[in-house]
C-alpha cells in the first residue's frame, strides 16, 4: 500500500504490466465519487464502452483518482479530471492507451466519457457532461461508458473560475506541468480547484 497525503494508492499501478488488467469490468457497477463539494455516485455500464469501462474499473480498484484536482472546467459544459496527483502515478499511466469503442449513448447531461487527442489515444483522463453536448460531441468519438445517477449538483457546483488555464484538455498541450508536478503544482498556481477526494466500487442493495 502507498500513501499520497492519505489517500491509498495501489502499488501495482506503477507496475508496467499489472496483472489482472486483462480482466474484464462487471457488467453494470457503481462508484462512490467523494469530492470537496460533497459526493457523487457513478453508473458504469460496460455494454456502454467495454474498453472504458475497463479501465476505468482497474484504477478505481486502484485508487488512481484518490485525491486529484478537477482542473478543468467550462460552465454548463463539462467538467474534466483523471491526472493522478502524485506525479509517479500520473507519468506512469500518461501514455498507457486503450482502444477505441463505437459510441452507445448519446452526450446528454450527465454522462461520463474519456477524453482523447488521438485515436486510440484514450488513458485515464474523464469528463462529466454538464449540459446537454450532443450536437458537438456526438459528432466526435466521444463515447459515454457511465452517467451520474445521484450528485449532479456537486458537478455543478464544482469550481469553474480557472477555464483552461489550470491544464486545459489533452488536445490543449498545457498538461506537461500538471504530469510532472502533479497537485503540488495545481495547489500553488490554482488553489481554489476541488478536489475528488476518494473514489470507490460500491455495492447498491436494491429490495426485492
């Protein structure tokens, strides 16, 4: 076990083949976002985008997302996070790629795609649909693998103040800083950034 300012990290990300990744996602699981601004919990549906799914589970389970900034932000738009805070773990996976899936579901408000510069080019960087962008990104490969089934005000809420100064997207070039200095880097230039505190694989219990 690792720690980064008391957030579990699992050792084996930094692995250069870690075992198990091979392994399929569930076919439906949850997760428990917890931010600074109060929680989410995440639908993730592998019919969605196999390849997403999958990878997101695998840093989930290892903790990846554990205390990172969501540094990019555009109002009623989107909101964009998925650089570790911690610099080894971020460097490690920056250019760990997956294969590209055919689009689902639409990019209605609420839903979770990765983000991408190239094809193929897909690693562990997210975003959540704040508005409805299907007539701009449905043109693209964005591909939904989840939807944001209870918090959606917390993505509302989150801070939008810094646009693309605090990294900008991938297809941006303005992430070399954020990979190299992670949240010691975030923190000093744009400290009013929330934080995703913990996020987790979670049981819901539906009666029956």
């Amino acid at each position: 076990m690792l720690l980064f300012s008391g957030c579990y990290i699992a050792p084996w990300l930094l692995q250069k083949n870690p075992h198990g990744l091979d392994k399929p996602a569930p076919a439906v699981y949850h997760v428990l976002m917890e931010t600074s601004k109060g929680n989410m919990l995440l639908e993730v549906r592998r019919e969605w985008s196999p390849h997403g799914a999958d990878r997101f589970y695998h840093l989930v389970r290892g903790g990846y997302y554990n205390n990172i900034r969501v540094f990019r932000i555009r109002a009623r738009t989107w909101a964009q996070f998925g650089i570790s805070g911690d610099p080894r773990f971020a460097q490690a996976w920056r250019n760990r790629t997956f294969p590209d899936d055919p689009r689902v579901e639409a990019n209605v408000r609420g839903t979770v795609d990765f983000a991408f510069k190239d094809p193929n080019g897909r690693t562990t960087e997210v975003f959540i649909n704040l508005g409805d962008n299907r007539a701009t990104h449905d043109k693209e490969p964005f591909v939904p693998f989840a939807k944001v089934i209870k918090g959606m005000e917390v993505a509302d809420s989150l801070y939008n103040g810094y646009g693309e100064r605090s990294g900008g997207g991938i297809r941006g070039g303005k992430q070399d800083s954020v990979f190299a200095y992670g949240n010691a880097w975030l923190d000093r230039n744009f400290p009013k950034l929330d934080t995703i505190r913990r996020t987790s694989i979670i049981s819901l219990l539906y009666p029956g």
